[in-house]
C-alpha cells in the first residue's frame, strides 16, 4: 500500500489538517511523517501523546523522578505497572523490527523544529485512560484480559516487519479492532472510541491554519467519523468513582468476617472461634506470602507480607500489598541504574523481575491478589468450623 493511502486531508472551520496514520513501530512511518512535515510547512503539528507520555519520550530521566512510594501508598502500583506493560508489548514488537517505540513521534518533533511548526498534544492523559477502562471493567473480565495479555507474551515473537506495515491498512487494523471490541467491549471503548473523540476535538481545535496531525493508523476512521460531531469533551476527562458494588466489598467484607468469627465463639464455643481464627490467619498469611514470592520478594518482604495480610484484609484503608511493597522498597533501595536500565529492562519478561523498580510494583500487586483470593478461601473453611 502506497504512503498516500495513510494520508487523510480534511477541513474544520477554514483550517487544512493533514491526518497522518502511523504504525507506532514503523520505519516507513518515520520517514512518511518527516516527508508530509517537510513539505507541508504546518503551523501546528499535532502528535498522540498527553503531557506526562511527552515528557517521558522527550526527557531521558523521567523514569529517575518515579515516586515508587508515594505509587504505593496512592494505589497507583497496579495502573504504573500496566503502563510498564503496554510499554513492554510496543517494545518488544520494536526489537523485532529494529526500531524504537515511538520513534516516529520524535520524528514529528524533530521535523516541526525543523520546519518552526508548534507542537500540539492530542491525547488524553494515559492515568485518565487506564482508570476510566480499569473501573468500567467487571472482576470477571479483568482476569479475563490478564489471561489475554499474558498469552500475547509468546505471540510476540512471531510479528515481523511485514505484518507491522499491514497494520497501516484500513481493512487489517479494522478487523484487528473489531475482534477487540468483541472480546472486550468496555477496553474498546475506552481505549479506541473515546479516544477518537478526544483527538478529533483537539485536533480540529488545534491552532494554526495549516495543521499536520500524527496518529496511530487505527484511530484515523474514528477520527473521521467523529470529525463534525460535537463531543463531551468534560465527560471523557471524568474518572469515575469505584463501582458501588467494590465499596459494598471494600466495607462488608471485614464486616462479615467480623461477625462470622464472634458468631463463631458466640453459638460453637471458643474452640470453633479460634479454629475461625486460625483459618482466618493461615490462608491471608500463606497466599500472601505466596504472592510475594511469586515476585521473588526478599525474605523479609515475604514475611512482612504474610505478618500484614490477616490484619489489613480486615481493614479498608489498608493493603497488604503497600506493607510488603514499602518493606520491599527499603530493603532492595533502587539505585540510579535501575533507573537507566529501566526501559532496556522492561523489553523482556525476566527484566520485569530484575529492575527493582518493577519488582518493588510486583510485589505490590501480586501480595495484594494473594491476600484478596486468601480472604475468599478463608470464608468457607471458617463456615465449615462453624458448623
């Protein structure tokens, strides 16, 4: 297919916008974004990407400015690392072919320099995104895309050059996002169609007569279709709150456990009660620490882990994953290499373990999943003591 066939003019308002579609592992996209730059001359050049991506694709040590600590304590280790993966998939597809993620988009940089064009950022911030998809998600199907993604894992080293330009094609792409949308709806919809939205308004709002905007080719048809509409733009900021059913759970949880245990001294004796107790204590503390292994947690982090998960399972304002993740953080201190290496690292699934960075996230998350499948196993061994 001919450059041509990913260039899209169109026109708002007595303003010229040339839509370039990209492969965001392409070297036919970075010379074709240098090309359309250099011989329009736009006042603005656009690119996808929000504040916190530019910074991080323009500045080399954004990474050494990472708050491990505070991402703990604000329950942001699962949303950093889920962007350390998306991270890891364009990664590894760019060491297939040879190419750095993203190069393109240095390359729209580079040339609107270049040429004294502005840039414009586009996209909506990536935290609002992974939120916004993460809180639409039901338990079921977020298990459910952890199983996808982990079995993408080995896929990966089967994508050649030739099937990454094929991603450019309109009628390819299109299906690969159709079968998206089919397998998880509320993704495709955070993912792909809201995001649409939010490039087309600010792309067609972007100053400048003459406007040159660089996109992933998936998001050019939704760009169009969206083109004359009007969109919501405060809505599509909105993070929604925690589904009602996860604070029903978050509360009640503890409370139930609370009461199974009192009802167990109250009507079976003290016997049973400490049997409820003891249930209670073993499955927290043992699939806690297991978690914590899995992340080749230190030692004492996995001790930690399993002296935190009774207790803070039974309180809301506290994970057992931020107690193991800080003791984790404060034996193993990164240092300025992990920092450096932290990008090298995660292009592959043993760097996930190695750069302490990601590992302090892992021991965070995988305590966490440990001690919330322990309460569920707890729950009917203490009904059994019970009765």
């Amino acid at each position: 297919m001919s450059d041509q066939a990913n260039i899209t003019r169109l026109a708002k308002d007595g303003k010229e916008i040339v839509l370039v579609g990209t492969a965001h592992v392409s070297h036919q996209s970075v010379d074709l974004v240098t090309q359309v730059i250099e011989q329009e001359k736009p006042d603005t050049v656009c690119v996808e990407l929000c504040q916190s991506r530019y910074q991080s694709i323009t500045r080399s040590n954004e990474w050494q400015e990472t708050d491990l600590f505070k991402a703990i304590r604000q329950k942001k280790a699962f949303l950093l690392l889920s962007n350390f993966f998306l991270a890891y998939f364009q990664k590894k597809i760019g060491q297939r072919v040879g190419i750095t993620p993203g190069q393109e988009i240095l390359a729209a940089i580079q040339a609107a320099a270049a040429v004294g064009a502005e840039i414009h950022l586009v996209d909506r911030d990536v935290r609002t995104t992974l939120l916004r998809a993460w809180r639409a998600m039901g338990l079921w199907m977020k298990f459910k895309l952890l199983g996808q993604l982990l079995t993408s894992l080995g896929e990966l080293e089967e994508i050649d050059e030739q099937e990454i330009e094929k991603m450019k094609q309109e009628d390819v792409l299109g299906g690969m996002l159709a079968e998206l949308g089919q397998s998880f709806p509320t993704i495709a919809r955070v993912l792909i169609d809201e995001r649409d939205q939010y490039l087309a308004h600010l792309i067609r709002t972007a100053p400048g007569e003459k406007i040159v905007a660089v996109v992933g080719a998936g998001h050019v048809p939704g760009i169009k279709k969206y083109w004359q509409q009007p969109i919501e733009m405060e809505q599509l900021n909105q993070v929604p709150p925690p589904r009602r059913i996860a604070g029903l759970l978050k509360w009640g949880l503890p409370m139930l456990i609370v009461a199974i245990v009192l009802a167990g001294f109250y009507q079976a004796g003290q016997a049973a009660g400490t049997d409820m107790l003891k249930w209670w204590i073993i499955a927290n503390a043992s699939l806690a620490a297991i978690g914590a292994a899995a992340a080749l947690a230190h030692p004492l982090t996995v001790v930690s882990a399993a002296l935190a998960a009774p207790i803070t399972s039974l309180n809301p304002m506290i994970a057992a994953g931020w107690v193991s993740g800080l003791v984790e953080a404060f034996l193993g201190k990164p240092r300025v290499k992990d920092f450096e290496n932290l990008t090298e690292d995660i292009g592959s699934v043993r760097g996930f373990w190695k750069n302490k960075i990601t590992k302090i996230l892992l021991v965070t998350v995988f305590t966490n999943v440990g001690s919330a499948v322990g309460t569920f196993v707890a729950i009917p061994l203490m009904l059994k003591a019970l009765g």
